[in-house]
C-alpha cells in the first residue's frame, strides 16, 4: 500500500483513489465538471479504483456492495 499521493512530489498521506485529500478535491471537481472521469484517471495512472470496503468483524461486503 502506498504511503503517500500519487500526485507527483506530494509527501501527504493518501485520502481516497490514492490520492491526499487536497488533489483528491482537484480530481473530483475536474470530473465534476466533464473535463475528465475516473475511469480515465485510473488508466492513465493518475488515480486508483474505489475500494470496497468490508465491514471489520465479518469480512463481508457492506450492503449494497459487491467483490
């Protein structure tokens, strides 16, 4: 697991999408905006794909969420 951004030179701990929560928000408002998508960012390595995240005691996905 990364311990830092995946924006070039930035040391902060990553946020979501490997990411710190700052380049985080510059990412998302660029999607927001259609100048690009995730899926796009992920491919070219500038972002990762959302974790599912399990519940802690049972190792099972969270309603809703699927492997």
């Amino acid at each position: 697991m990364e311990n830092k951004c995946l924006y070039p030179a930035c040391e902060q701990v990553p946020y979501g999408r490997g990411l710190c929560f700052n380049h985080y928000q510059s990412a998302a408002r660029f999607v927001k905006q259609g100048r690009t998508d995730w899926p796009t960012l992920i491919k070219l390595g500038k972002a990762k794909p959302v974790r599912k995240r399990k519940t802690w005691f049972l190792d099972q996905p969270i309603d809703g969420e699927t492997e």
